[in-house]
C-alpha cells in the first residue's frame, strides 16, 4: 500500500509538472448498480492516468437520489461528481447548479454521443451530464418457451399479442408466469412503466394547459388491459415487483417474457448469473398501432455540482469514465456484452459489439424514443416516462402508489384514476401551473 | 428460587422457552446462515439449513466493493464519542434533579423526552442547512453531536431513575462527615453509580450505532458509518440475497457480539425506574 | 434539605444538558416554523438568499386539505397502537417464562433480546427479501410446504407486516424491562396466594399484573416516543403504499420527493402537535404512574 502510494504520488507528481494540476482528491456519489460497481473497480486506471485518487460514496438509488438532491439544494458541496438521471439533469442544469460541460477536450469527441442521450441530457443546447449508459426498454422473452407454444415474436409486437403469448405461456404448475412486469410504486419504478404504456395506448400526463388526463378514457384502457393482463399471466405479489424482483424472477426462469430497460439483456444472457442465459430474444416495446410504443429512454449520467473546486478534475474523470477508452478497458476486462451501453454512436459501429445478441435491438429501441414527442396527442412536457418538471417526482410516486394499490386488488381502477386526477391538479396549482 | 419446581414442569418450561427464543433469533440465524451460501442455494427451495456448500465468497466480494474497515472504524467513533459526551452532559443534570429536585424536575424531564418526538424528516432542511453553514456536514464532530443530542433526553432519563434509587441517608451521612460536593460524588456517590451508567452507555451505544436517518443524510465519503454502507446493499442486481447477508451480517456482528457479552448489564440496567 | 448553595450548583450542573437540548429544539423548530409560512421550492430556485414569498397559512390548509393526511393519521396510529399491544402482550407473557426456572436461562435469553441490535435498516431488508418475498422468501416456501398459496405480504397484508417487523425489533426492550420487574416481585406473597389457592390466572391478574402496571407504563412511553418516527422500516419495504404511509413518511414525500419545504414544514409542525397530543395523553397516566 505504502509503495502504491508513492508511485501515485510519483505520477501525481509527473502530471503536475506536465499540466500545472494539481492532484486531487475526488468524491463521487454514485448509484450500486453493476456498471457503476464495475467502474468502482477500474478506478485505479484513471488514478494512474490523471494522478487523482477517487473516494466512492455508493448507494441504492432511492437513497442516493434523496442524498444528492438535498446536498444540491442546499449547496451542501459533499461531492465533486454526482450520478443523476435524465429526469435531474435538465432542471437541475436550468437552475445553475451543474457545471455545463461545454468545454470538453476534442479528444473525448462529445459529438459521438448517442443524439438522444445528448438532448436528453442538455439544458438550453448546453450539455450538462455525461452519458456513462443509456437504455430503453424492450421485450426479453424466452425462446424455448415462446417455441413450445407454437408462436413467434415479431419484431415489434401489439399489445394484444403480448397477451395472448403470455396467456400461452403461463404455466402456474411449474413456476411459469407469461408476463412479468413492474408494479411497484414509484416514479421510477411502476410509474414509469405504466407511463410508457398509456403512452402507447394514446395517453398522456397533461393537455396543454397543464391540466392532468386521468379522467381521460386512454388511461383508463391502458390500467385495464394492464391489470387483466397481470391477472391472467403475472407473477404472484407483482404489485411489489421493480427492476430487480423481476430481473431474478427472470434469471430464474420464471418469467415467460419481460418488458424492462435495455441494460437487463446482458444481465439475462450472462451464463454465470442467468440460468436462461442461452434462450433470450429481444423486440421492440410493443404499441395499440397508434404510433408510440410502449418504450422509455433514461441515462445515469456523471455531473459537476457548480459549488465543487475541483471542477477540472472532476472533468477529467467524466472525460474518463465517459470515453470511447473507457468502453474498451471494460470489453478487455469482461468481454463486450459488458460495457457500458447505450451511450456513444461509435459503440454501435463497433463490429466486436455489433456481435452482441441485443446490441441492435438496443440502439433500435433507443432510436425509437422521442422525449420531445413522447406522446399520441400533444403535450406541453419534454420526457417520455417522466415529465421534466421538478413537480413530477412528488406527484407520479403518489400517483403510482394508487395505481399499485389497484394492482394489488385494494381498490378500483376508476377510484385510483379519481384519486390520481385529483392530487395531480392539487399538486400542479400548488407549484403555480393552474 | 424458593418455589419447589418439579423436573416435569422444568423440562416443560425449558421446551416452550427454548422453542421461543429460537424462533425470535431466527430471522439473525437465517442471516447468518445465508451469507455463507452461494446465491442459488440461498433461494433454493427447500431452503437449506445446512448442508450446503459453506463459503466465505460473499464476504470477499462485499470487502473488494468498499472498505468495510473504515465504516466500522466510523460507526464505533460515532457511537462512542456520542455516548461519552452524553453521558459527560447527562450525569451532573440526573445528579441535580436526584438529589436537588424542584418543582419543576419532572416538567423539565418531561420536556426533555418531549424533544425527542420531532420527526427528523421535517427537520431534515433545517439541520442541513445549519450543517453546511457551520462546515459540519459529511464530518464526524458534526454526527457526533446530533446522535448525542437525539439520545441525551433517554441518557438523562435512564440516569436520574437510577440515582433516585441510591439512598439518601447515604449521601446524608457523608455530609455530616464533611464531605465537599466534590468527594461526595467522587467517592459515595460514584461507585453506587456505576453500573447504572455502565448500562445507560451501552443502550445509548446501541442506539446510536443504529440511528440511519442523520448519519446517511449528513454524510458523504469521510464519516459515514455502517448503516451508510449497508445502503449500497439493499437493492444490487439479479440475485443478491447472499451478498446482502453478508452485508448485513457484518453490520449487525460487531454491535451483537458487544451486546451479548454485556447482556448482564444491560439487563441490570433497563429499568427506566420501572422497578420499585 | 437542600441548602441555596447546593441548588444553585444543581442548577449549574443542569444547565449544558437543558441549554444544548433547548438549542436542539429551538433553533430546528424555529427554522421549521419559518419555513411553513414561506413559499420554499428549492427546485424552482427558490433559496434562503434570495429571499422566501410569505404565504401565511396556505401551506397548512393544504397539508390538512390533501386525500392523504387523514389517512396517513390513521396508519400512524394503528401502527403504533398494534406494535404497543403486540410487544406489551407478548412481552409480559416472555418475561414471565423467562422469570421460570429451565435450563439454559442464560442462553434462552440472549436469543430473545439479539433482535434490539439489529439496526432497522438491516431488520427491514432481511424480513422484505428473505422473509417476505412472494417467491423466495422462506415464508412463501413455508406456505407452499403446506400447500397453500404463499401470501403477497408487503402488498395483501402490508400494514401488519410492518408491525410484525417493528415488533420484532421491540419485542426483546419491553421483555427486557418487564423481566427486571418481575423479577422484582416478592415471590412470598405469591406464594401465599397460591397456598390461600389462588389460580395461577387468578394470581397473574391481582398479583403480577398490577406490580407490572407501572413497567408497563415506561414500555409504552418510551417505545411512543420511538415509534412515532419509524422510518427505515417503510422507507425500504413498502415505499410508503398499500395504506402503510404514515405522518412522518407522508412529510418526507413532501419535502424528499416534492421539494416542497414550506409544505413538508407545515407537515412537520402537524406532527409534533400530533406527538405533543399522544404525549399529554401519556403524561397523564405516566405522571400517576410515575411519581419522580
């Protein structure tokens, strides 16, 4: 230890020669997913490269989102690098608490990220968090099952096929549910994906004038197919289920089919955690034939808090971690289903990663997605699973808690859907929208 | 025991209390058990009880994710140093209100409780202000202060029933015997006092070491304790059970292995002045 | 008695703990109470530099006004109350098998008290996934030993699993407490109740119960006073839905996830009227109880 300490103090020592930088010493919040875990562990590449050492903060995204979100409003200054999403960046980045990353070195080729992430994560034409992996979401399903069943999956699906092909491949003696899908309250949880589905079934958070539309009849198709559909072919308690409950239920093979975010493909077919690993195909979200499909697009994504005095170094890191570099050190270390996702152009390109089972379907269903068009009707917000407004964190987890209430047969889809309307509106007059 | 107990009522009694007591620990049992399990024979169905593969795995791979070492280090600095300010601040307080009470004793006790019942939540952008005012945030002088004055009001409380239980005729002697303050405290009133602040430290240990709302939201890479490294751990993806386990295994281990071996103690000591 | 030399010393010596605890609670407080007749929406840019809009008492009318807060009362109480009924019950019957003789009395009672050192972050994570889970939790694998359908816990039955959870981590304090005061208990005069013929229930309702009421008494002070906060125990199980979405977890929505500050504010001055109310109500049977 005390020997690695001086060579890194000896290269920190060649850099502030060659630069005039001097070493520092960087906090990171950061969200316990594995890329991020992963990235934990190749620190020591970019302290060997830059001189500066990292100190990682980790923790669950719930937790996090609360820690990072309170240290920036009240300039708590704890952290030089935050990890937040693509619903954070562009309010946070409208009230000037990001350092926008406008000047980043040619070497980095900012204009290789993917066009979507990159407006995704601007404010105003500005960039103010990098991409570390961006995702949609898509249908995972099991081939062997989908075959017993004597059906074949299109390349993208209606709603009412996913139906049918869950029903056939439900088999509740063996552990087998058709469908498995979230439920669980929370904006990002079960709020979003039922988001994304009324999306597809012609529905929408807000008319133009900011008024909410759950008394709208789209809404109230999309719960009902939803919630028949979760009858017929769910999982048992799938009002508690998010990401992680089906990703294992799925890895446990008891799921005939998954709809979720992209990044989940290559936790699916990954052997050594995934006893399905070899029989997994991928679709497009699936659509009502109305022109949207049922399917999100999110990024983590590395920022600067405005406060930090560390704001070059903090840079540097982003550039690292961020980079076309950083995306080969991890395919040397873990093979290419592993890197990153979803972030850059170049990735896609790549005839190593163009190998990749659901490297296609990915992008494809990245491109699929317009936040600035998310919806049948019009509508006055920017963001497809989430409205970008700094109300919206409040007001979908309350709603979402209702709807998973219906899911769990508490109460009627009708009550949920009044109850949402109304807190919806309370919600909006009080932020000054009504 | 002055009641005669026949060996049939004893052998029934040590049934019932032995099938309770295992049932209450289980939950721990089944921790610790998992943690030594791969993580497809943690949910394997029947679970396995103990003849599994047993392996230290999920151990290594929790200590190559973070450094367990320093969490530990921060949760035993946090929760001591609260503990030994409190009870600093709450022995001459319980001393006066034993020995000097006034009208107003039980009122100020009450009140003191009464602090307690603020929810943290709503206080939550006040005291973070305040903390990034004064330089204090993601410090340990800062968490210290704010888990002593959480539990200083139980401190005082635990304290002052304990020394309403030491006689007064006894300090009254002393007197007469010309004792100052000082000696009075040093030397009677000290060594009858001492198992009581024994246990009233060792609750407030436990307490503190367990408080996960403050010491998550005020910290950041420098003091967070255990209960900030156990929240890294409670949603991975995929399976995860025995890594929680393990995780949680080394959170708990430390504060229940020191609660064993004081559970004389601290069963001595919890009486809140409950017994007469 | 006590000279004015000794109460001045007495008071001199009471003066840092009251002074730091009357900090502790004014100034928060105070800033509390400013913050719920502002406009504070820091994610609007609203700030202490800046300047906070004056709103008087709309965000206390809205507080109280919103489809959640009678409710979310409502769970707080039943959540408490069951917890208090669960681990007084069950801890005055613990504590008197605890007081008879068996072998391994040591042991035995290590086992009941190890959950107290449990932190609840950790209690609530091992109960929801390893306990709960309607798939791989061992409850489920129970439930399906026998043949039935394994029960959707943190869903169907969500109010009671959050208090079997903090029951469990409160049970081993109230047994703990109630055992010295049984023990405390002259065992003569049980005696000569049994030898006047007294049933074993009739002893235990005129002889043990009311020796136990004034421990009884502390239990649910003190456990109150905890309970009334729980957090972590929702905030990583149930996330506040299914009905489990009391007081305290309906302010932390406000302020965490709406960034709402004025309104949480005004939430968090409505709990500790809530609070006070639940403490006077105790203080009155307490201050019988306990002459101190």
């Amino acid at each position: 230890m005390y020997l690695k300490n001086r060579l890194f103090g000896a290269t920190a020592l060649a850099m502030i020669a060659a630069t005039g930088v001097s070493a520092e010493n960087l906090v990171i919040a950061t969200v316990n997913n594995g890329d991020m875990i992963r990235m934990q562990g190749l620190t020591d590449d970019f302290t060997e490269k830059t001189g500066h050492t990292v100190e990682w903060v980790t923790l669950e995204e719930n937790v996090l989102r609360q820690r990072v979100t309170t240290d920036i409003t009240t300039k708590g200054g704890a952290f030089d690098i935050m990890t937040i999403g693509m619903y954070e960046t562009p309010i946070w980045g409208a009230n000037d608490w990001l350092v926008a990353l406008d000047d980043l070195s040619a070497d980095y080729d900012v204009d290789d990220i993917l066009p979507a992430m990159r407006n995704g994560l601007s404010y105003d034409g500005t960039l103010y968090a990098a991409p570390f992996y961006g995702e949609s979401s898509m249908v995972m399903y099991r081939t062997d099952l989908m075959a017993a069943a004597g059906l074949e999956m299109p390349e993208s699906p209606t709603w009412d096929f996913i139906r049918e092909a869950a029903a056939a491949m439900t088999d509740r003696d063996n552990d087998i549910n058709g469908i498995c899908l979230r439920g669980k309250a929370g904006w990002g949880e079960g709020g979003a994906f039922i988001t994304v589905t009324a999306n597809s079934f012609g529905a929408r958070w807000f008319d133009e004038d900011w008024n909410a539309q759950f008394d709208q009849p789209e809404w109230k198709n999309a719960l009902e197919f939803f919630v028949g559909m979760m009858a017929e072919s769910g999982p048992p308690g799938y009002a508690t289920n998010g990401f992680n409950e089906n990703l294992s239920l799925f890895q446990q093979g008891k799921c005939g089919m998954w709809i979720d975010a992209t990044v989940a493909a290559s936790f699916v077919t990954n052997p050594n955690d995934s006893t399905v690993a070899d029989s997994v195909g991928f679709a497009l979200a699936p659509n009502t034939g109305l022109g949207k499909n049922a399917n999100w697009l999110w990024a983590w994504a590395l920022a600067i808090p405005a406060g930090t005095q560390k704001a070059d170094a903090a840079k540097e890191f982003i550039e690292w971690a961020t980079s076309k570099e950083y995306i080969e050190l991890v395919a040397a270390n873990e093979g290419w289903a592993n890197v990153p996702p979803g972030a850059r152009t170049s990735l896609y390109a790549n005839p190593e990663y163009q190998k990749v089972p659901f490297a296609q379907k990915t992008l494809d269903s990245i491109n699929a997605a317009d936040p600035t068009n998310p919806t049948v009707k019009p509508v006055p917000y920017v963001g497809i699973q989430f409205v970008a407004i700094p109300e919206f964190a409040g007001i979908a987890t309350e709603v979402s808690q209702e709807f998973s209430a219906v899911y769990a047969g508490q109460q009627s889809i009708d009550d949920a859907l009044a109850k949402a309307q109304a807190l919806t509106n309370d919600a909006m007059e009080a932020a000054g929208y009504r | 025991m002055a009641r005669a107990v026949t060996t049939r009522r004893k052998i029934l009694t040590t049934a019932v209390a032995w099938t309770i007591g295992l049932l209450i620990f289980f939950p721990i049992y089944w921790t610790i058990l998992t943690s030594f399990k791969s993580e497809a024979q943690a949910i394997n169905d029947p679970p396995l009880f103990f003849f599994f593969d047993w392996t230290l795995e999920n151990y290594s791979v929790v200590q190559d994710r973070s450094d367990y070492m320093r969490f530990l280090w921060n949760s035993v600095i946090l929760a001591g140093g609260s503990t030994i300010i409190g009870v600093l601040v709450g022995v001459p307080a319980a001393w006066s209100m034993a020995f000097v009470p006034s009208k107003r004793t039980k009122d100020i006790l009450l009140w003191m409780l009464s602090t307690k019942m603020l929810p943290a939540v709503g206080v939550l952008y006040p005291i973070s202000l305040l903390f990034v005012q004064f330089g204090l945030l993601d410090t340990r002088i800062g968490l210290i202060m704010v888990l002593m004055l959480i539990n200083l009001p139980i401190i005082v409380w635990m304290l002052y029933t304990y020394f309403k239980e030491i006689p007064v005729d006894i300090l009254e002697a002393a007197r007469m015997d010309g004792a100052s303050l000082r000696q009075e405290i040093l030397f009677v009133l000290t060594p009858m006092a001492v198992p009581g602040i024994a246990s009233t430290m060792l609750l407030n240990f436990i307490l503190a070491w367990n408080e996960a709302f403050w010491t998550l939201n005020l910290t950041a890479a420098n003091a967070g304790p255990l209960t900030a490294f156990i929240a890294s751990y409670s949603s991975p993806e995929g399976l995860f059970f025995a890594k929680l386990s393990a995780a949680s295994t080394m959170a708990i281990a430390p504060i229940l292995i020191l609660g064993w071996f004081s559970q004389k103690q601290l069963v001595r000591g919890l009486t809140f002045g409950a017994v007469k | 008695m006590a000279t004015q030399h000794s109460r001045s010393a007495a008071r001199l010596m009471m003066a840092p703990a009251v002074i730091l605890l009357l900090g502790w609670m004014l100034v928060p407080l105070t800033m509390t109470l400013f913050f719920s007749f502002k406009k504070y929406l820091p994610m609007r840019g609203d700030s202490l530099e800046r300047g906070l809009d004056w709103v008087g008492f709309a965000n206390y009318t809205r507080f109280i006004g919103s489809s959640s807060f009678w409710p979310s009362v409502q769970s707080t109480l039943i959540i408490v109350g069951g917890v208090l009924v669960i681990t007084v019950i069950l801890g005055v019957l613990l504590a008197i098998l605890l007081d008879q003789p068996f072998w391994g009395q040591g042991v035995v009672r290590i086992l009941v008290i190890a959950p107290f050192f449990v932190m609840p972050t950790v209690s609530a994570l091992v109960w929801k996934n390893m306990f709960m889970d309607p798939v791989n939790g061992i409850l489920a694998h129970l439930w399906r030993f026998f043949g039935a359908e394994p029960v959707s816990w943190l869903s169907d039955a969500s109010v009671q699993s959050i208090i079997l959870i903090v029951s469990w981590q409160w049970l081993p304090f109230a047994t703990l407490i109630l055992l010295t005061a049984i023990q405390s208990l002259d065992s003569e005069q049980l005696e000569a109740a049994e030898m006047d013929g007294a049933n074993p229930l009739a002893r235990f309702f005129f002889i043990v119960l009311p020796h136990l009421s004034r421990a009884i008494t502390i239990v649910i002070l003190i456990q109150t006073i905890f309970l009334l906060s729980i957090f972590a125990e929702i905030f990583v199980t149930t996330g506040g839905s299914f009905g489990t979405r009391t007081l305290t977890y309906l302010i932390f929505q406000r302020v965490v996830d709406s960034q709402n500050i004025g309104l949480g504010s005004a939430g968090g001055v409505y709990a500790i009227i809530l609070a006070n109310i639940i403490a006077i109500f105790l203080m009155r049977i307490v201050g019988k109880n306990l002459d101190a």
